[in-house]
C-alpha cells in the first residue's frame, strides 16, 4: 500500500465519505488511490473556492469532516476566501494539500511556494508529511483535529514523494471529541443572572440547534428574558416548532440600539458582539458599557447542555413560546425585498435547507421567515463573498432528501459561479435565485455612511455591474443548469414554486430594481 491509499483508507474508515477537490499533478497518486479506497467519493469543482465553498456546506449539514483536495500552495491561495468563511463558522474541514517530491522542492520549481505559512491563517491544526510510513498517523491526527467541538480545519501537506513510497499496511484509526460541558459554577452564575432582571441570552453555535433553541425557549418562559441570535450564524434551526429568535443587527448604531436597557447578556456559545466594520466615531464593541456581560458557554462548549442545565437550575417548565405557523400571501407588483421573501415563503418547501448570501436584496427574508415552515438557515459567517453557491453544493450533497434554497447577489455570485457546473454534474436538488440588480448595492450604501451623498464616476464605475450586464440565464445555461427571468413577485413565485417541484438544479434571475434594499 502506497501513502495515497494509506491517506485515503484511514480517512474511510474514520468516516469521511466526500472528497471535493480540483487536483493537479502532484495530487495525481491521491486521485488514483480513491478508486482503490472504499467508502470515499470524489466530488470534481472548476476552482477551488468552489472545492472549500462546498466542503464547508457539507459539514455545516452532516456534522461530518469534509476532505478538500488542493493543488499545491496556489490552489491552497485560491480556496483561503471559503476556509476563512468555514472557520468562522467553525466548520470541520480536513484539507490535503499536494506538494512537490521532498527533493524536488530544493530546486524552487515554478509552482514551489511556502504552503504552511499561507495555510496557517485559516488552519487550526496542519502538518507536512515527512514520509509515507507516516501518513496515517498524520491523516489520523488531522481527522482528530477536525472533531474538536464544534469543528476545526486541519491542513496535511502531502509531498508525491509521500504518496508513491510505499506506507505499510497499518491504519491508525481515530477517535472522536465532545463538546466540554460546563461547569456547575457557571450555570449557576448564569442562572442567577436571569432572575428578576432585564435579561438577553445571546445564542451560537451549537445552542442554535433544536436543542439550544428549545432549552432557551423554556428559560424565557420561565424568567421572561428576551432570545437572541448571533448576525451570522453558521446553522440555525428555524420553524412553528421552535421559539423565534431576533438577530442582532448588522448596523453599530443598531446593534448598540438593540442592547440598550438591559442589565445584563448572557453568552450561550455567542461571542461577545463586534460591529462588522468601524465606522468614524462608532462602537466597535455593540454591548454598551453599563450592561453586565455574562458567559455561561464559549463556542467550544457544548452550548446546548449548558442551555439545558441553566433550564433545569430555574425549574423552568417544558412550556415554550412559539410562533403561529404561517405563510403569507401571494405577493404582486414590481419586485422589492418585501415581496421576494413572500414568493418564496409561500412555497418554500417543509425541511428545506436555506443558502443566504442575498446581501441588501435578502434581508427581508429572515424577520419575515417567523412560522415558516421548519428549514435550516445557513449563513455567511466571516463576511468573505462568494460562499452562497458552493454552500448550496456541499449541503445538498449533505442532505439529498431536502430541496436547497440559495438567496443570492450577483456581485456575491459572480465570484464562483462555477458551482453552477457542479450542481448541474451531480444532479442536485438545488433552487438558487440570484438577485440582479446590476450593482454592488453594498457598497453603494458604505459610500453614503462614509459621508460621500454623491459619488462621482469612478466611485459609480467601481460599484456597478452593467456595462455589460450580465445575462444569468444563458451564464447558467451554459454550465449546465436552467434557468428563467422574473420581473414582477408573481412571476417570481410561480418560477419559484415550480422549481421547487421539480427535480435537480434551477435557477431564477430575479431582476429587481437598484435602491430596493433590506439589511440584516
């Protein structure tokens, strides 16, 4: 057994099962060795932002580790957007990265490069295999990595030379890791913070799930404290079944707003909120200072335990608050954010999985998604564009008995449209709406909040996307996926509920007006 096959079965049998990858020739043992390792499939992306994209949609989905397959220290470079993305949502992602032979890289070829160091920005954990005999332990050890709750991104570099030699015929087989539970000390702090008193629990992470959500549900029954999400969470579950949670703004000024009045914040697997960007004379911390902080959970701790033992300390009740179950009416007239979240919220399938990367045309989405149908809603976490497509990817291949519904902008989806392709090469069950405005919408508004009321022709020309505009349905068309063009909210839920009854990829280019906008 050569290292690739040796690389590749211990991966198997720790239960990785998708390989998304765009190898190159120092991969090519490893691409060989998949066909003779049983229980790992190769998943083929055209550009690796698509490969790390759809590996961070698949974890998010299955709780499982996605191997990525990277051509070198420029293929590592080109998928560093998404694993940024993937390890702020915490996302387990094992990546395997080709190197040239040991020798071989003495000689600074023209794709040599020093791979550890730009994979350490966006790697919890890496190594560079010294030899083949070595390699199951070293996958071994990244696939434990990956396990530490709530997930991890590890990065082995695998030199050829690695790959040919021969490895032995030993499997290091590997072990799994558990979120920490929380001590009893701060559940009680906790708990006592939430008696009598203006109270928010912030929830993340793991307290997002059915779960969290239902543990904290039972404790704002019980101490009439308020419920709040992370801006950006990586999953959240949402439906009639489950208490609403408002989210806190993506505005500083708003975000101080929304924390204004209270006493005291308890942290359940949430960070202590920051103001995306800094503005001139703005927060950056959103908490105002005379509001008591209290952390019950970090992100690494099991969030969901710690919810349910504060739960248990207040002898809450298993009663929950929970929203009327709801769909709203058909929507009409020229397409705005409002009305684009009526059409898809009058057929959004039950259990289906929604991709939000809809920037300014979305936002109007999750306030009016209270009592929708179940779904999980996933979400841009770390701000680097170009996530929503290749997410779709990964978490229809995660869930292939729910329909995946991507919100998306056009300057967002323009960065990896290529994930079209793989949705179309797989057959996924996948409706992405791509909101075209021609425009970078977001952008426009940060000229306006950064005091610039007219922008001149080279700020116009930097922010806009016509001249040409871009045709999506023939883009799509091309890569192998079907698409329409709406121009009103009926036809946009008539194409919308269409797609979502048929099998295998579509897409709708929603053209709505620039200036229609809703910010999370």
């Amino acid at each position: 057994m050569n290292g690739a096959e040796s690389l590749m079965r211990t991966a198997a049998t720790a239960g990785v099962e998708l390989c998304f990858a765009n190898p190159g020739t120092t991969e090519m043992h490893l691409v060989d060795a998949l066909d003779h390792s049983d229980g790992i499939r190769g998943v083929l992306a055209l550009f690796e932002g698509v490969v790390t994209g759809a590996a961070d949609g698949y974890a998010r989905m299955s709780g499982k580790a996605a191997m990525t397959l990277l051509h070198l220290g420029p293929g590592m470079a080109n998928g560093m957007a998404n694993l940024h993305n993937a390890r702020r949502a915490r996302t387990p992602v094992l990546n395997v990265v080709g190197h040239h032979a040991t020798w071989q890289r003495n000689f600074d070829p023209p794709l040599n490069s020093d791979v550890e160091t730009w994979a350490a920005p966006v790697s919890h954990w890496q190594r560079t295999t010294a030899t083949a005999r070595q390699i199951s332990r070293d996958t071994a050890d990244a696939i434990a990595a990956t396990r530490q709750h709530p997930g991890q991104i590890a990065t082995l570099v695998v030199p050829a030379d690695c790959q040919w030699d021969e490895a032995g015929d030993r499997i290091v087989p590997v072990s799994g890791v558990r979120g920490a539970r929380v001590c009893v000390a701060s559940v009680e702090r906790a708990a006592a913070s939430l008696r009598d008193r203006k109270a928010l629990l912030l929830l993340g992470g793991s307290a997002l799930g059915e779960r969290g959500l239902r543990a904290a549900g039972r404790i704002a029954k019980h101490a009439g404290v308020r419920l709040a999400g992370e801006t950006f969470a990586a999953r959240l579950e949402r439906g009639p079944h489950l208490p609403a949670i408002a989210r806190v703004p993506y505005f500083p000024e708003q975000g101080a707003d929304f924390f204004a009045g209270l006493d005291v914040v308890v942290l359940a697997g949430a960070l202590d909120p920051v103001a995306f960007f800094g503005y001139q004379d703005g927060p950056s911390r959103l908490i105002p200072d005379g509001v008591e902080v209290q952390l019950l959970a970090t992100p690494h701790d099991d969030g969901a335990a710690a919810l349910e033992d504060v739960a248990a300390a207040l002898d809450a009740g298993p009663e929950i608050d929970l929203p009327e179950p709801s769909r709203p009416p058909a929507p009409s007239g020229a397409l705005n954010p409002a009305n684009i979240a009526q059409a898809v919220l009058a057929h959004l399938p039950e259990n289906a999985i929604v991709v939000d990367e809809g920037i300014t045309s979305a936002g109007a989405f999750y306030p009016m998604s209270t009592g929708a149908p179940a779904h999980s809603y996933l979400n841009l976490t770390g701000g680097a564009i170009g996530w929503g497509l290749p997410c779709s990817v990964g978490a229809a291949l995660a869930c292939p008995d729910r329909r995946v519904v991507v919100l998306e902008g056009d300057g967002s989806g323009l960065y990896t449209a290529q994930a079209l392709w793989t949705q179309a090469r797989e057959g996924l069950d996948v409706t992405t709406l791509v909101f075209a405005n021609d425009v970078y919408q977001i952008l426009q508004i940060e000229l306006a909040r950064s005091g610039v009321s007219e922008p001149g022709p080279e700020s116009l020309g930097l922010t806009d996307l016509s001249r040409p505009t871009i045709d999506w349905v023939a883009l799509s068309g091309s890569l192998g996926v079907p698409a329409t063009r709406v121009e009103s909210a009926e036809d946009l839920a008539t194409a919308f509920a269409r797609s979502v009854g048929e099998p295998g990829p579509h897409l709708i280019e929603v053209k709505v007006g620039r200036g229609a906008v809703a910010v999370p």
